[in-house]
C-alpha cells in the first residue's frame, strides 16, 4: 500500500468514498470511533483471545470492545481470567487508541510518513481535542503523545515496582503498564478479578493510581496552558484552566468527605477498617467516580445515598479535551455560575472577573439537561426490560454515559450488565457511545458561530415558580 492511498484512507472515511457523502470532522471522529470498536470486536472473536473453556458470543465481544474504546470499563466477563494475553493486549490497546483518540493516532501516522496536514485534518483534530481554535494543532498533538507516554511510563514503572513484591517480575511489568494506561486513560479495567480491593490500603497503588486518574481526566488544554505560562508564552492562567481547576479541586473534597460521611460507620464498607483506610478508600472513589471506574472495596454494599452521590460525580465527569467522560467540569461549573448570578439578579455571568459568554451558558444548561433526561430515560427503559434494583440500574446507565466503569455488580466480579439480556446489553453500548461521543458532539457548537436570524420576535414575559 503506497503513502497516498494510506493517507487516502485515513482522511477519506468510507461513507464519503463510497457514497459520496461529505462528512462533517465531527462525525469522522464518531464513524472512525465506531471503525475501531468493530474491528476490536472482530479480534476478540478470535479463538486465541479467550480461554479455552470460554466461549464469547458476539454481543459480549462487542460490549467489551465498546467498553475498551469508549474508555469505560464496565465488563461481561472475568478480564484476566476469560481472556488470554493476546486478548488482553487487543483490550489495552483499544483502551489507548480509545482514549488518545483517531484523530490524534491517524495524525502521527501522517506526520510519521512525512504527510501535510491540510485544513480537514486540522478540523477534525480541533473537534476531537475540544479545542477552541485550530493554531498549533500539529504541535498540540506532538505534545499530547510526549505527555501521555511519559506519564503512562512513570505509572508503569512506579507500579511494576510494587507489584514486584507480589508476583515475579515480568508479570509485574506487564500489570504494571497495563493499569498505568487503564487509569491514565480513565478506563477502569484491571488485571485483577477483584480490581484493585486487594491495595486498598496500600499507599503506593492508591496515590499512584489516582494520579493517573486525575492527570488523563484534568484535559490536555491545561498542560498546554500550563506549558505557554513556563516558557513565557503566557503571564497569567486562561478562564478555562482556572474553572477546571476550582471546579476539579471542589468535588474532589466534596465526594470524599461526602463518600466518608455516608459510609463510615457502615458495617459492610468502612466501619470494619482504620480511620487512615476510611480516608484513604473515600478519597480513592471520589476520583475513580469522576469517570475511572477503579475500585478498591465492593460498591454493592454502599448506602443508597452514597451512590447516588457517586451517580451525580459519574455524571460530571472530567473536563474536556482529556481521556474523561461525563458532562465535564466546566458545563457543571458554568450551569452553577448561572444559577448564583439569577439568585443574585445579575444580568451576566462571571467566573475570575471574566463574563462567559451567553450562548455558551445556554448549551452548558442545554448539556446538563440533555444528559439528566438521557440517563433517566434509559434507566426506565432498563427497569422495564430488566426488572432489577432501580437505583442500580441508574447506577449502571449513569456508569456508562459517564464511560466511568463502576457497578454493584453482578454478585461476582463482573458488571451488572453481565445479568443483562441481549437488548439490555446493546441498550448499555448505546449508551457508552452516546457518553463517549455526544458530549463532545454538543459541545463543538459552543466554539461555532451561530446563526443570525433576520428577524425576532416580540417579547412575552411567562410566569415561572
């Protein structure tokens, strides 16, 4: 295959070759996500990526492709007991492709071949990345690539050392990279049937692993501003990374004191262990909640009102332009701003003495009720289709648009999606990639013009509370 049909390939999506139909970027990031899940699915349909005793039907290789690429980690079967080395090595690599993402990939790729990177490319890699303007695209992704190899590498390393002391060294290696890039990449698969309940106390994994955590869901807009503020390109922080910050910092405390305050004296959960360990548990779910999927104890045996907070923390997510899921920090922090500037009668709303615009404050309000009537709507079609525990198959739905991972599970170590029947499984895929993708989606009209009408109609004021 030469380097123009390569590049052909990567740039042309099928539709648009072989339909003729000129495809927006937005929907190549969507269609070229959709590509990798078959593909995935094709390779753990292969005999070689399962036990012997394990046989994988289709919908459950698609499930776990659409949970790898969509960066979820909910499961239907056991990870490293029903898939063999080579299936899950297909499951990490659609976790980094997933989380990384085409466009970002598919650039390297055209970079490495010596390809020119023309306008189309550069609109699907803004789309993609979140990104308000398409200026130094190419090197943004350069930057994004350095960063998550050297972050994934000193995860890997800092874990294999760890889990030295646990299993011989070449398994520790591999146990080590493969959570580094799980966590990094906010994707909730473990090596472990029990995830990662056996280190719950363990400081090394619990601080390490969090870090990755927060590092792949923080954004790769706030490396870049962090990097321009060091080498002098900027003197002060952007609107953007100091609302992802405040917003980040208040529900990491938020949940864990919330999560420890529900659950402490719980018989079942963290009654049994040390204040520390309380602590350091609470602390380690508040930020898997925000779209990891991790876990270090069984969430079946939490209080309904703990999780229905970790509900509301899988929901937000993490902020845009990262490897995160859910509405994003920033649609939660400017639908918040909003609220305070109608209970204070102010005409705008402000964040850092700085006024956010009032189409971008609409589409944040739009996003969050979009997302709420979503997962509502497809619990209840759960509930009728499923007959289980409401509260856990909101949990489950609200898991999988927030492409976070967590469950009460199915009594064993898989998801409770594993008790699923096939149309309650394909419902879950639905709803994976509408959390992967329709966020993303709703949120490239924000940094679109919008269009003007010729004319308004009058106005007529409308009772209200």
């Amino acid at each position: 295959m030469g380097t123009a049909t390569l590049t052909n390939l990567l740039t042309r999506p099928l539709f648009e070759r072989l339909m003729g139909i000129r495809l927006l970027p937005g929907q190549v990031v969507a269609l070229a996500g959709l590509a990798v899940i078959l593909a995935g699915t094709l390779l753990l349909m292969l005999p070689w990526a399962t036990a012997p005793d394990v046989h994988l039907r289709g919908i459950d290789a698609m499930f776990t492709a659409t949970s790898a690429v969509c960066v979820t980690g909910l499961i239907v079967l056991d990870t490293p007991k029903d898939f063999t080395l080579f299936g899950q090595i297909i499951i990490m690599l659609l976790i980094q492709i997933g989380g990384l993402g085409y466009s970002t990939l598919a650039t390297l790729l055209l970079l490495a071949l010596g390809q020119r990177i023309g306008l189309k490319e550069r609109m699907m890699m803004a789309e993609a990345l979140s990104t308000i303007d398409m200026e130094g695209l190419v090197r943004f992704v350069k930057t994004i690539v350095l960063i998550t190899v050297t972050i994934e590498g000193i995860g890997a390393l800092l874990l294999a050392v760890r889990f030295s002391f646990d299993m011989d060294p070449v398994r520790a290696f591999y146990a080590g990279v493969f959570h580094a890039i799980s966590a990094f990449n906010n994707a909730g698969f473990s090596l472990f049937s029990d995830n990662l309940v056996g280190y719950r106390s363990d400081l090394t994994v619990n601080f390490v692993v969090t870090t990755l955590i927060m590092l792949g869901g923080i954004g790769f807009l706030i490396f870049r501003d962090a990097l321009e503020n060091v080498r002098g390109q900027r003197f002060r922080f952007q609107t953007h990374t100091k609302l992802v910050l405040a917003v980040s910092v208040f529900l990491l405390v938020a949940g864990t004191v919330g999560i420890w305050m529900l659950e402490w004296n719980n018989r079942k959960t963290l009654a049994p262990m040390a204040t520390a360990d309380q602590v350091l548990v609470s602390y380690f779910h508040s930020v898997s909640a925000r779209t990891a999927g991790l876990n270090t104890i069984d969430l079946s045996h939490m209080r309904d009102a703990t999780l229905y907070l970790i509900i509301l923390l899988m929901v937000i997510g993490g902020s845009p332009g990262s490897t995160a899921g859910g509405i994003k920090t920033t649609t939660f922090g400017i639908v918040c701003l909003s609220t305070w500037a109608v209970l204070r009668q102010r005409a705008d709303v402000e964040a850092f003495h700085r006024r956010i615009p009032n189409e971008l404050v609409m589409k944040a309000i739009c996003l969050a009720i979009l997302a709420m009537a979503t997962i509502t709507g497809l619990t209840l079609l759960l509930a009728y289709t499923e007959g289980k525990s409401f509260l856990g198959l909101m949990f489950e739905v609200a898991s999988a648009f927030g492409t976070v991972g967590l469950s009460i599970g199915d009594g064993g170590v898989r998801s409770l999606s594993a008790l699923f029947g096939d149309l309650g499984k394909v419902i879950i895929i639905l709803t994976m990639l509408i959390g992967r993708f329709g966020p993303l989606t709703i949120g490239l009209f924000a940094v679109k013009t919008p269009a003007q009408a010729h004319y308004r109609y009058p106005e007529s004021k409308v009772v209200i509370g």
